[in-house]
C-alpha cells in the first residue's frame, strides 16, 4: 500500500497544501527524503506566489495531484548538504526555482538549458526520481540536487529577491537569448504585473528603451515614474497604437488572458520578435501577411536553464534589482490567491515562511 | 482598338490580366528609357508563381489593372547605363520579386530590400514618377542593376527562371535560420513549386529531410526523384506522433487553409517553423507548445538581391533547377487553371522568347 505523505520519507516537514480544485490551501504534515550524496537541505526563509501556483492548485492546466504544496520562487539557508556537495556550506544563503531535477544527459542539460529537457522535473506536483512526489516551497524546508540550487548573492534581500527565481528568470532569459538586451535597441512590454513589471527593470538595466503596453491607463504613472518605463501604450487606443506601429525590435507578451496578437505584431519594426511568457490557454488568432512581409516571428519562452539563472540574479544583485513584494504571512495565503486572482497586488506576495509558518 | 498604356518611350508587348477573372490577353505598353544605373533585359522565359495567380484574381485586394505579372525572369541584356557596373551586353541576366527600394534604410544597408517599408515590387506596384510597374509577361523590361542578379553559365535559363522567387523563398529562411547546416533535419509542408525547390536545396546544404504532404501519392516522387530522406502523410496521426520532437526546422510552402498545431509538434526545442505560404484564413496558434519549447513560428517572403545573387551561384555550382513545363504564352490562362488545381509537376515557365508574339496593330 503507498505510504502516507507523512511517512514516505524519513524527515518530517510541514507546509500548506491543495487539498482539491478549490485550491484552497491549509496545513500540511508530509515528509522529505533524507540528504543523498549530491543534496543540499534548505531551511525555507520566504517563498513567492506565482500565478502558476494558483493555477496549479485550481487544476486549471488539468494535471494536479492532491494534496499539493505549491512554490517555486524560495529562497533559504543550506542547514546540511550530501558529501559530494562542491558548490555550498553549510550557512550559505541559496534559491531554488521551477525545477528539481532533469535527465542531465540531452542535448538540453548538456546546452544549460535544463529546462528545456524531456524529463524536467518540476519544484511541485512531479514525480521526481525516487518516484514520489515533489512538494514545492510553501513549507518549512526543501532538500534538492545541488544542480538546481542557486547561490543568493550578498547585498540582495531575501525577500525580494525570491520572485526572481521564476518571474525574474522567466523575462531574463529571453531577453538575453533573442538578443533584446542592446544599448539602444526599444522593447515592448505587455502587461504590468509579476512578470511585467520584472521586465521592465531588467530591459532598463540592459540599457533599453521599454515601452510598457497596458489595457490600464492607470498604471502609467507607475510604469514610467517608479519602474523607469520611457513610454506607455494603451492598448485599446488605437491611435496611440497607429503611432506606433513598426516602433519595436521585440516585445515580452506576459498576459496569461485570451487577448489579440495582430496589434502586438504590427508593433514590430521588420524582423522582430514577439514573445510570449504568459500562457493563454486557447489559440490565438496568427493573421500571415504581417509575418509574411516583415519577417516577424512570434515565439515562446518558459523560465531559464540554471547557469543563465545564477547569471540573472548576480546580475540582480549588481543591479539592485528586486521584485516590487508585498510580505505576507502563511495564514494570509488563500486571500493573496483570491487577490491575485484580480490582479489586486503590486506586485508579488511573498510568504514569510521563516516567522510564520507554524506546524502548530 | 488601342491597347496600349503609353506612359514611357520605349514600346514594350506583354499580356495583362484586366479585371479580377484573371484571364490574360495581349497588352502593349512601354517601359522607361534605360537609365545610367538600368540595364535592358531581352526576357527569354519567365515562371509562373502561384502569386501570380493570386494578384491577376485579386484574392488580396490589392490589384490595379491592367496587370503584366512575372518575376521569375530571366534573359539576355540589351543594353546598359553609363554608370552600370555588374553587366554588359549580352550577359544573362535574371530578375526577381522586387526592382526598387529606398537605399537609406537600415534593411536596405543590409541588402535586405524586399523588407523595405518602400520596396517597389516587380509588378502591381508603383514606381517613383507614379506610374505602375508591369512583370516579365512581356518581351523586355528596364531594371537598376540593383535588382538584377548575373545568371550563372552552367544553368539552363529555363529552368532556373523559378528560382528567381521560388528558389530564393526558400534559400534565404534556410540560410537566416540556421537550417542549412549539415545535420539538421528539416520538414517540408507541401510538394508544389517552393515545396520541391526547397527539398533539392536542402539535399545540397546536407541537411536530412522529410517531406510532409497531404498526398501519399506524392511519396514515390518526393524520396526517389527528390532525395528526400522520409515522407510523412499529415493527415496520418500515427505518422505524426513518431515524428514528433524530430525537426529543427519546418518550411511550410503550403497555400491552402492547414493547421499549424501537428507541425509545431514535430519541432525539437528551439525548432521554427516557417512559414511562407498565404492562406486566405488566419492560422490558430497554440501558446504553450511555444512557451514548453521555446519553439518559434515565423514568416518569410524572397530574399535579400546580395542572397539572391548567393542563392543562384549555389544553385549553379549545385546544378538545381526547378522541374518545369515550359509552356508558350498562348497557353498562360490554360496553365492559370491548372495550377489553381495544383495540377503541374511543379513550375509552368513561359517561352516568352519564341511565343510571345506582338499584337498586330490595326
């Protein structure tokens, strides 16, 4: 008979879990394997809330499995680690994002871009090697494969740092690899949330000129006086739209909502890119000729390999670049994700794990 | 009944489409006095594109009449301005989809004209001075050396007439992609004109490829005649699924409204599919086989005149041509209806040299 979350492995943990399609989350006894050679324990400090977390939790991708401990954005200190562990101490301050683990012989894991590997394993609700399920960082401590842990650097706080780990690597990494990290080149961003508002900071710190485009006119003044954005497009007024049409060398498409690609599209100068990070779950309407005559290309992007996750958040750190965070305490959890829901936070909840996750 | 359009000096015999039936007649016009930076081309063949077809029907509402299309051309230059430096009389010359641009813009710095916000195509386009541009349906045409790509000895004019649009639709993604580097493997969607021109190129850069049809008819043709390395039916679920997580690169050629989801399914990681055909419907884009693989869907038009020029020579070293039937210029509208039918293994060229014949005036 399968064991009980609890007893499955040797050291106890607790969290907050899923229970079913409600998503809504309470507390959670369940157990963590002990350290093998290459492993590192991590005592969870804070841990972000993604939007991938409440679709998880609300089985909206049709693929959860309760009880489920959702977090991918966490950020703790290395209590014990495995003896052929290199890269951490015992003290070190480290991350973990979205994965866990992968097949690290492809193509992919040999390219540092893990994430792109067949048989990725994700922080939570995966099946890792020892065939048990993953639970991710709403919860007290965390032990991972030394390959997927990240070194926090010094002069980053902790909490802030966090939504790094997913929102930051996921608008990193296309910034780099589509080469939109150009002094002088114009990126568009689209939507200014968790993801959005991340790009914006990171395309200021390549030195490029960003435009924010928003179905919001109210966040305008944000976008351009507290985020540094240089311009701002509402996005339902078609003149400012006409303006700029054939202004931008590529676009980070955040929107997770059914929304139109075609005015994004003729946004783009000739040979530029439009990518997608958010993920609508239905198709979108992809017209031929704007591609066809500029040469554009639209194209998606799913977080970061972790070399190029260790360069983003060094990178951060020499930057200053923090996520905009609103701390919360484990028990406030099921109104941030009715909140988040909305669209109600500016601009990422992080759980301060550390004082206020309580197993009593 | 004069049928003339007389805006230029030079008198000039083609056959124009006049309205949206597309049906094609014997048109007189004239082309412009041959400029110090122009040359002349005497047009000996010219192919016909499924664009053509297209435009003369006005399937994009965008036609003008009357209309001469054509911009696979090729032939032998006449004559040459003071100021040309690339040809002399007598040289084969070849011409393309595109005869002008502006010359200041970072696209055209790059010889990537045809992506010039004011590229002057071949035909159904208008020149500087206002007037409208006529194709290769005709017997001369007046071109800036620019736009003119120097036809190599060792291939039949004929035959590499299709290349001038055709060959360079595909060479150039190939080339920009990264997909013709010896080991990638590489879809082709559709076996007609661009589909069979692309599989031989490929072939040539030593790259793997499958062809991806509708027709398992076309399968025979497409490993025994063609070279390519394997065949799938697309309509085939099966077929598709073993294939998928296979390609580098797709080039889609396919005209006719088609899903694109199955082929983003074949794509590896990182893959692209290109497209380079014009369904009248707009394609469904499914976000997150896009986002799970970072996977890439763009579109592509001809090429560059410097890649063109790149295109040709390699196809000249290489010896690939397009599989033709040439066909005399009487036979034009026949072959209009048979290509809206897909029925031609795989390009019509016209002999425009020895059947297009000038309108008697009365």
């Amino acid at each position: 008979m399968e064991k009980s979350p609890e007893k499955e492995h040797p050291r106890e943990a607790f969290g907050w879990a899923a229970r079913d399609t409600s998503g809504v989350l309470s507390p959670f006894k369940f157990s963590r394997r002990n350290a093998t050679a290459k492993d590192v324990y991590i005592k969870i400090i804070y841990c972000g809330v993604c939007h991938s977390d409440l679709h998880f939790c609300r089985n909206e991708w049709g693929f959860s499995a309760y009880p489920l401990v959702p977090g991918h954005e966490i950020v703790g200190e290395v209590t014990e680690i495995g003896n052929e562990v290199q890269k951490f101490r015992v003290g070190d301050k480290v991350g973990v994002g979205c994965m866990v683990g992968g097949c690290d012989t492809c193509a992919e894991c040999n390219n540092d871009s893990e994430n792109y590997c067949d048989n990725t394993i994700l922080t939570y609700n995966f099946i890792y090697h020892d065939g048990t399920r993953t639970y991710g960082g709403f919860s007290d401590k965390i032990v991972v494969e030394e390959r997927y842990v990240l070194r926090f650097p010094d002069g980053l706080p902790m909490d802030a740092g966090a939504p790094l780990f997913c929102a930051g690597i996921t608008v990193y990494s296309p910034l780099r690899y589509f080469g939109l990290d150009k002094p002088g080149l114009h990126v568009g961003v689209v939507g200014l949330g968790g993801l959005g508002h991340l790009a914006v900071k990171f395309a200021k710190a390549f030195g490029v000129r960003v435009t924010v485009i928003s179905t919001s006119p109210s966040k305008q003044k944000e976008a351009i006086d507290k985020l540094g954005a240089d311009s701002f497009l509402v996005s339902s007024d078609e003149v400012q739209m006409k303006d700029a049409v054939g202004s931008m060398d590529g676009i980070i498409d955040t929107v997770s909502a059914h929304h139109s690609l075609m005015p994004l599209i003729d946004l783009l100068k000739k040979h530029g890119k439009l990518v997608m990070v958010g993920g609508p779950d239905k198709p979108l309407e992809l017209q031929i000729f704007p591609l066809l005559t500029g040469r554009k290309q639209v194209v998606g992007s799913c977080t970061g390999g972790m070399k190029e996750t260790q360069e983003m958040i060094d990178f951060a750190a020499k930057n200053g670049i923090t996520a905009d965070i609103e701390v919360i305490p484990m028990s406030y959890v099921n109104t941030a994700m009715e909140r988040l829901l909305k669209g109600d936070v500016k601009y990422r909840f992080v759980i301060d794990i550390a004082n206020t996750l309580n197993p009593n | 009944m004069s049928l003339s359009s007389e805006e230029h000096p030079q008198p000039a015999f083609g056959w124009a489409a006049r309205d949206s039936s597309g049906l094609l007649s014997p048109f007189n016009f004239s082309r412009r006095v041959n400029g110090e930076n122009d040359i002349t081309i005497k047009i000996f063949y010219c192919g016909i594109c499924h664009t053509d077809l297209h435009f003369i029907r006005n399937a994009w509402n965008s036609s003008s009449y009357p209309m001469v299309p054509g911009h696979e051309i090729v032939g032998i230059v006449t004559q040459v301005g003071s100021k040309v430096q690339k040809f002399k009389a007598g040289d084969k010359a070849a011409v393309g989809c595109v005869v002008g641009a502006c010359h200041a813009c970072p696209n055209c710095e790059q010889s990537l004209e045809i992506y010039c916000s004011k590229s002057i195509l071949t035909y159904n386009s208008t020149n500087l001075d206002g007037t409208r541009n006529h194709g290769g349906y005709s017997d001369n045409l007046v071109v800036n050396e620019r736009y003119a790509v120097l036809f190599p000895e060792t291939l039949p004019m004929d035959s590499g007439a299709p290349l001038m649009c055709a060959g360079i639709t595909v060479y150039s993604p190939m080339k920009y992609f990264g997909l013709s580097e010896p080991g990638k493997h590489v879809g082709v969607v559709g076996l007609g004109g661009l589909g069979h021109v692309a599989v031989k190129f490929a072939k040539a850069f030593g790259v793997k490829v499958t062809v991806i049809s509708t027709s398992p008819a076309k399968q025979q043709e497409a490993i025994h005649k063609f070279g390519a390395d394997s065949f799938l039916v697309s309509t085939d679920e099966g077929q598709i699924q073993a294939a998928v997580d296979s390609m580098d690169g797709i080039l889609d050629t396919v005209s006719g409204v088609h899903s694109i989801s199955p082929l983003i399914s074949l794509l590896k990681a990182h893959g692209k599919l290109i497209l380079l055909g014009a369904p009248e419907k707009p394609f469904e884009l499914p976000v997150f086989p896009l986002l799970m693989g970072r996977k890439m869907v763009v579109g592509s038009a001809c090429g560059g005149m410097k890649e063109t020029q790149e295109m040709i020579d390699f196809a000249g070293k290489h010896n690939i041509t397009a599989d033709i039937e040439l066909i005399s210029m009487d036979y034009v509208n026949t072959a209009m209806e048979r290509l809206a039918r897909g029925d031609v293994r795989y390009r019509f060229v016209i002999d425009i040299a020895n059947t297009l014949l000038p309108l008697a005036h009365p």
